[in-house]
C-alpha cells in the first residue's frame, strides 16, 4: 500500500508538497514549496511538517519556482540530509532562487523584529536563513531527463520535460508494492504547446495514478498573437501619452519570454526604440543562466541564436542590479518599459514603479502572469479603484492590460489534451488550482476523457493500491494555534480598516467623501469577512 499526503498544492496554487510512503515506509518527497498569497496562506509555512524531514532521503524537485522550492531552506533547517534530485538547469536557477528567498525571509524577520520593538514585542527569527540556503545547494543532484533511475530499493524515477520554464520536468515515479510495480506520475506545472524559449511537454502514456495541476484548469488562455498584439497596444498607448509601461514579472521564464518577445517587436519595427529597464538583480541572474543553456531551447530559439542574434538581449535593454540605479529609473521623464519583479506584486522593486505610477493616466500596467488571490496583483487585475502599497492608499489610474496569453501554464484545452495522451486509464487526482479551477478541470476529465477524478484538499493523504482510489480522513488537531492568529490578525485589520470608514461616515462631509471607493472598500471587507469566517 502506497500513501501520497497532499501537503501543498492541494486547493491552492501555492506551497506544492507531496509526501509518498511506500510500503517499506521509505518517504519521498515531490517538490517543497512555499505557500504565498496573503498572511493565512503564508502562516502554513511556519507550520509543522507532518513528517520528520530526517526521514526523508530524495525529494524531487519539478522545477525551481519558489512556490515549489522555497521550503527547502527550512526543510533543511529541519534535519533534512537526502538528495535533491532534480534536472540541471533547474539546480543552477535553484542556486539564485533560494540565496533571494532566504534574503527575502532575512529582511521580512528585521522588519518585524523592529515593528514588535515599538510595541515591546519579541523579536522575531526568519523562516530560515542565508546558511540554511546554503546548506540546501550541497544536497542538489542535477540529474538529466529521461533517464530511470533506481533511487532507493523498489523505487525508480524519471524526470520528463514539462515545458512550462527552463528545467521543469514531470516526475514518473515506480513505487513496487508486493508483486506490483504502481507507476505515480506528477505532471509539475505544465507548459503549452509552442511556448517560447522551452521544448513542449513530453506527452506520458501509462500511469496508475497521475496527479495533474489545474492553475487555469477553467480557463483557455487568448491565443498568443492576440496577446502579442494587445502587449503592442500598451507600449503604444502610453508611449503615445509620455508615461511608463510597468510589467510585474516573474523573474525565471516569464521576464526572459518578455525579453525575447520584445527583442522580436524591436527587430521588426513594431515598438519605438525606448528604454528597456529589467529591474530586478534576480531576474538579471536568471537571464545570464537562460543564455549559457542553450542546449534546452527549443527549435525556434536555437535558430535566433544560429542567426547571429541574443534572443535575450537588445541594445537598448538596460540591466539595474543596484538600488541606486533603479530608483533613477523614476526620476528619467519620458517612456520607457520597466519589468520588474514580484510577479505578483506582494514585493520587491515592482511595489516602487506601482506607487510611482499607478496613479498615473496614461500609463500601463501590464500584467502576464498568475496572480494568486489576496495578492496586490489580483486586486489590479479585478478592478480595484485603490490599492495599498506600503502602508498608502494608491488610485489606480493607469490603465490595466491583463495578457493571459503568455502564461508559461498550459489551459483548460492544453492540460485535457495532455491527460488525453494516457492509454491506461490512470486514475487522476486533480491539485495545484483554486477550487473553482481543479472543479472545472475535473469535470471536464471526467466528462471528456471518461477518468476518475478527485480533488484532494489540503493534508488529505490518499491510499494508492490496486488501482483502487481511497482517502483518508486525518484528525485536524494540528490547524488551530497558527490559524488563531492569522484570524485575529485579520480581525484586528478589520476593526482598523472599519473605524476609519466609521469615521469617514460620521463626518459632516459624508456626501463628499463617501465615494465609489469607499463603498468598494467596504464590499472588499465583507468579502474579506466571508472568507475568514465562510459565508
Ligand atoms: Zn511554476
């Protein structure tokens, strides 16, 4: 009897953790992410295991995204010792991506220790930290793909290419229990068909048992030259008015699919010679790893590179490692594109050419990647009149270009067509998607495909055997401290958030001030309220 738990990316997007036990109680691992996208999320990251990581000896790592990577600092931290295997362009962006998170968790712990001293609290330690980082780079296995590998006694691996950002890969795992062999297979997050930069996703065609992300499990993205198109229109748009165009973006594929996209605009005469800024020292680092491993482009990038060109470069892109050199991007008048990063918007240098621009008419936001709910990002992209960015209220005046077309993340039609691709009726747990998206895209599989499907919620641990689908129900005991206090956070924000509208209401000028953005602000609270309490 094999057991898989479902400890991230189980009804959320976020914190990917997937735990298997086979039958000789040896426990591995799939991918350690971090859970992000607003302070309840983010409290599971402190939370406890359920497992003791010094008994795991491999974890797979799928791809160096940090919501499936980002826990392996504490992971090791923890006491974990056992391998990383994982593919080696993936190894390489790992080296930047958990040297930034760790900084990042270093940072976060000083701000709150200095905000609890005001209010003579305790100081606070970080998630983890630049050694534990470091540590976690000594145990990765950069392992190439499509080659089985016996990893411990009765359990062989492959990684397969996933096509959704440099190194992804989908994992096939062999797990023997008894006589038989039950072939697991954990789809990673999966690329669409002709993405740029990246080869597609290797189609699989056995499996017992497949669990299979749904990110945009409900939704079919815009066909790619519509996007192109409609990213043009931006440029124009505020280049024609003087302004900005301000691009959040993940600083690994998506930043470097927009190099290469806008390299291709400036070739062809279809955007002015302006200023190109990538402010960000991430995305900076990742680019430099995206032009050494040419080996795994794709035809089309290859010959970019054949003819003579930098697919990821252009005379008039300009690197802004330094702070210095980033806060004068704000101070230059005139147009220019600035990609910077968090791609959704939570932190990092974008939240500073937001507060500078947003406000702005005329110039453009545009936003290309997912943006996970409670994040600054999914506020813009849903029509907020105001968001806040560092403690201030900021209008929203720029005009909002949602691109769905570039996503590095396969559609409803593109994941159907890959599950559609399995010849032996695996049974397929739907995970890493919202409720409403691994619904859409569990029905679908169900109603196309003919499969059995189930969501696993978040801690479910499900029971592979024979082919026979069964969950567990744990006792939930472990939720309550951690919850407890993200909903008291949450109410204590509340109450502040309502006694200023009290306030505002109570005042002789309530005509004036009470305006569409306090009503919105006050929907957003009830909103808020039914999802702390369910409505
Ligand atoms: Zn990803």
């Amino acid at each position: 009897m094999i057991r898989v738990t479902c400890l991230g990316g189980a009804g959320s997007v976020t914190g990917s953790c997937y735990l298997v036990e086979s039958p000789n109680n040896q426990k591995i691992l799939v991918d350690c992410g971090m859970f992000q996208g607003g302070r309840q999320m983010e409290g599971r990251n402190k939370e406890a295991w359920g497992f003791d990581p010094k008994e795991i000896e491999t974890l797979f790592l799928t791809h160096a995204h940090i919501d499936h990577s980002g826990r392996i600092p504490k992971l090791v931290k923890d006491g974990f010792i056992g391998r990383i295997i994982t593919s080696p362009p993936t190894a390489e962006l790992c080296e930047i991506m958990l040297l930034d998170a760790a900084h990042i968790q270093e940072m976060d712990a000083e701000w709150q220790t200095r905000k609890n001293k005001r209010q003579a609290g305790t100081d606070v330690t970080p998630l983890y930290t630049t050694e534990d980082a470091e540590a976690s780079l000594k145990l990765l296995h950069p392992m190439e793909r499509d080659q089985i590998i016996t990893v411990e006694p009765g359990v062989k691996a492959r990684l397969r290419n996933a096509g959704h950002i440099l190194g992804s890969s989908i994992l096939e795992l062999w797990v023997e229990d008894g006589g038989d062999a039950l072939k697991i297979v954990f789809s990673g997050d999966l690329g669409k068909k002709e993405q740029l930069i990246v080869k597609d996703p290797h189609e699989i065609f056995n499996a017992d048992y497949l669990f299979v992300e749904s990110t945009y499990g409900n939704r079919r993205h815009r066909t790619f030259e519509e996007s192109k198109q409609e990213l043009v229109e931006a440029i124009h748009y505020s280049v024609s008015a003087g302004e900005k165009i301000i691009i959040p973006a993940f600083a690994v594929e998506r930043t470097q699919e927009l190099l290469y996209i806008l390299g291709e605009f400036l070739r062809d005469g279809l955007i002015p010679n302006i200023p190109i800024y990538l402010d960000s020292p991430l995305a900076i680092k990742a680019t430099e790893i995206f032009r050494k491993n040419k080996k795994y482009y794709d035809e089309e990038a290859r010959a970019i590179v054949d003819s003579g060109y930098d697919p990821f470069g252009m005379p008039n892109l300009r690197f802004t490692p330094s702070t210095r050199d980033s806060m004068a991007i704000n101070e230059a008048s005139g147009s220019a594109i600035v990609i910077a990063g968090s791609g959704m918007c939570t932190a990092g240098r974008i939240k500073h050419h937001l507060k500078h621009n947003l406000w702005r008419p005329g110039a453009s936001i545009v936003i290309v990647g997912f943006q996970a709910k409670g994040t600054t990002g999914r506020q813009i992209v849903d029509g907020a009149k105001q968001v806040k960015i560092f403690r201030e209220n900021v209008a929203v005046r720029a005009k909002v270009f949602t691109i769905g077309g570039f996503s590095a993340h396969a559609d409803q039609g593109d994941l159907l067509e890959w599950v559609s691709h399995f010849e032996s009726n695996p049974k397929v747990f739907v995970v890493h998607g919202e409720a409403v998206a691994s619904t859409a895209l569990a029905e679908k599989i169900q109603e196309k495909l003919h499969l059995i499907t189930h969501i696993p919620v978040w801690k479910e641990r499900l029971i592979l055997k024979s082919r026979e689908l069964m969950a567990e129900e744990l006792p939930v005991e472990e939720e309550i401290p951690d919850v407890k206090t993200a909903m008291l956070n949450t109410i204590i924000d509340l109450e502040n958030e309502l006694k200023a509208l009290r306030k505002k209401v109570k005042s002789a000028e309530v005509e004036k001030v009470m305006g569409d953005e306090e009503i919105d602000r006050l929907k957003y609270i009830q909103d808020e309220l039914k999802s702390v309490f369910g409505s």
